[in-house]
C-alpha cells in the first residue's frame, strides 16, 4: 500500500509499505478513507519527537471502512465505518477505568505515556493513518462506528482537534462570563473559541500572528490580537483584561514562534522548542486561576520563569487529551440532536 512516512527531519514521503495485518486477536484493519493533518505532526517532522525513523508512517485522524476483524472483536462488523480516536488505549488498566485513556499502562513499552497512532517509537511504535491501510489494535476500546447518513467531514475531526479543543475548555475550566485568551489560531484554537462561545464565555481574546487565522477568530466573535505587535503581550493582555484573564489555553506547543536563541538550543537539543505561548500565558493568566496547554509534548523548558506559578498561585494543567471518552458524548449528542 501507499502511505505518509517520515523521510528525515523536515522530510516525508509518499511511499510503498508493507500492508498491515491483524497481529492480536482484537485488532481490526481500517481502509482509510479520510485522513487529516495535524499541528502535532509538525513536531514530528520538525525533529522535536523522540524515536522517530526513517519509513515511519505518519497520521493520527483517520477514519475509514473496516476490513478485517479478528476474532476478539465483538462490536465491529466488516463493512462498518469507523472514526479511530488516536490514543491506544486497553480499555481496563487503571488509567483507562479512570477514562484517562491516553495514559493507558498497556499500550505503551517504550515509555510512561499511552500509545498513540502514528506518533513514534517512544508513543508505542504504532504505524499511523496517512496511509490506504491502518491496523487498529485494542479494537473494542477506541474505534467508534458511525451512523451513514454522518459525512466523513462531519466526523473526521472527532479523531483529535474537536474533542481536544473541548477539554482544553474543561480542564481551564471556563465558565459562563469567564474572560478567556486563546493563544494559537490553528484548528485547535478556533475550536477552542468556538467551545468558548458555546460555553458563554463573555469576552474571548484570539492572539495569533497569522492574519486569516485571526480573521477567522474574529468572525467567530473573539477579540483579535496580533502578537507581534507587542514587546509584552502577556502584560499587554493583563492590562486590557483589568488583572487578567480567568483561563488562558495555549494552543501553540512546541512549535510556537522561537527566539534564535531558541532555535540556537532546540537545534543542539538544550531545549525542546518553543516556550513563547507559556510566558505569555503565565503573564496573562489573573492571580489563581488556571492556564492550560493544549501542546501534546512538552519538552525540555530553559529558563521558564515559574515565579507566578508559585507566588501567583497559577495552576497550569496540560495532558494528552483521552479521546475516547469525549468522542463517545459527542456522537451520542449529536445523534440525539438530529432525533
Ligand atoms: N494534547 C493533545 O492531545 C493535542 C491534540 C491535538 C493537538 N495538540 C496540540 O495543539 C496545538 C495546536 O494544534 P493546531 O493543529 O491548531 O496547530 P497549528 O500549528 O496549526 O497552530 C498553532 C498556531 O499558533 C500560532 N502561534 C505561534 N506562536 C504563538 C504565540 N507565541 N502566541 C500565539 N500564537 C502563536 C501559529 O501562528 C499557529 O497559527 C499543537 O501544539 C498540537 O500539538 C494537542
Ligand atoms: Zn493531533
Ligand atoms: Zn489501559
């Protein structure tokens, strides 16, 4: 089959691969028939992920038709179309009766994390979905079948961005008529605010550099700025905001705009990336509320000041979002709505 596969930093390619096969008994093979791109896949290619290799097939939302079953599998039919949720999860670890699904204990033997589709050897060395062909292991836990009348583009985004964005909203924990900063206006962020709106937050405040992706954020009702127009952005939002913002969510990660001297340290391995979106946060963020990352790594930090974290006793919160759980409420709700 053809598939997405990474080439070296900065580099992939469309290739010949293996096909997959059914290795356990609750495997199930996937044909992919939508796949997408995410933000995180640019900390892959860009070299900030442990345990990448050349060959290694890319992608983590994908969806598509199942092929093959094995003989474990009880809910899943040949012929049936699924969404997959990116994290590998057991289904019955501690950390997945704890629907804490992407830090599943059982998925993972090169690292502490849960397994994750397509995200390298240190995620748990599962081959991804940009590809005709993907393998699903732990079937009866993470693939989720869709009703027909639901387009691939309706679902797609229930693999990772919609749900990630939702709990970057519940574990800032906004309210209706918080103020709440969104730094980032990819994907991510824009569905961010739009969570934020559902939510009734009273002012939402989009920060980018990009300016389709700012004018995005304003005609979904956010106030927009344009970092790069200020020395002190976070100050600049503590001032506008009379003290702060009730929750900021950082939706940039690793990849966020670097200073040389970052770029200098990333490229010797002293630090892992970008820290810009966290000091703007830490500064925006008013006395004892939260700020939180949507960045599915964090990596080496050099001299991030955690001085307000301490003495302002702000509570920053980040994690890999657990998938499952929240695609489950999603698809549940949406087929009410349309009852
Ligand atoms: N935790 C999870 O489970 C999970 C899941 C999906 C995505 N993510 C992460 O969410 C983040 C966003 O994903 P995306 O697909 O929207 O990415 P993206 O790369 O499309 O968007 C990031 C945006 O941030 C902007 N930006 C850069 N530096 C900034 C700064 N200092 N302040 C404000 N904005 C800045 C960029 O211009 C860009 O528009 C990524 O880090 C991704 O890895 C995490
Ligand atoms: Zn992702
Ligand atoms: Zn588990």
């Amino acid at each position: 089959m053809k598939a997405i596969v990474y080439d070296g930093i900065q580099k992939v390619d469309c290739r010949e691969v293996k096909d997959p096969k059914i290795e356990k008994d609750d495997d199930i093979i996937v044909k992919v028939t939508s796949t997408a791109i995410c933000g995180s896949d640019l900390h892959l290619v860009h070299g900030l992920v442990k345990g990448m290799y050349d060959g290694y097939v890319l992608g983590h939302e994908t969806m598509g038709i199942v092929e093959e079953v094995g003989k474990d599998v009880k809910n899943i039919k040949k012929g049936d179309r699924v969404i997959i949720p990116f994290p590998v999860a057991c289904g019955h670890c501690f950390f997945c009766e704890h629907q804490e699904y992407s830090q599943c204990d059982n998925t993972n033997k090169y690292g502490e994390a849960g397994g994750l589709l397509g995200y390298s050897k240190s995620y748990g060395d599962y081959a991804g979905g940009q590809a005709e062909y993907i393998r699903v292991p732990h079937a009866n836990v993470g693939p989720k079948v869709i009703p027909e009348e639901l387009k691939d583009e309706q679902v797609l985004f229930l693999t990772d961005i919609l749900p990630t964005s939702l709990w970057g909203t519940e574990i800032a924990n906004v309210k209706k008529g918080d103020t709440v900063v969104v730094l980032g206006c990819g994907p991510v962020g824009l569905l961010t605010i739009k969570w934020c709106m559902l939510k009734e937050a009273s002012r939402v405040i989009a920060v980018d550099r990009v300016g389709y992706r700012l004018q995005h954020a304003k005609s979904y009702g956010a106030e927009i700025l344009n970092f790069e127009e200020y020395d002190e952005t976070g100050a600049y939002i503590k001032e506008m905001t009379h003290g702060g913002a009730d929750c900021v969510i950082d939706c940039v990660g690793v990849d966020g705009k670097m200073s040389v001297m970052e770029k200098v340290e990333t490229a010797l391995k002293l630090q892992g990336g970008s820290k810009s979106a966290i000091e703007i946060a830490s500064q925006a963020v008013r006395k004892c509320r939260s700020h939180c990352t949507c960045r599915s790594i964090w990596n080496k930090i050099q001299q991030l000041s955690t001085r307000q974290h301490v003495h302002q006793k702000h509570h920053p919160k980040n994690g890999t979002m657990p998938s499952h759980k929240i695609c489950r409420t999603n698809i549940r709700n949406d087929k009410k709505r349309r009852n």
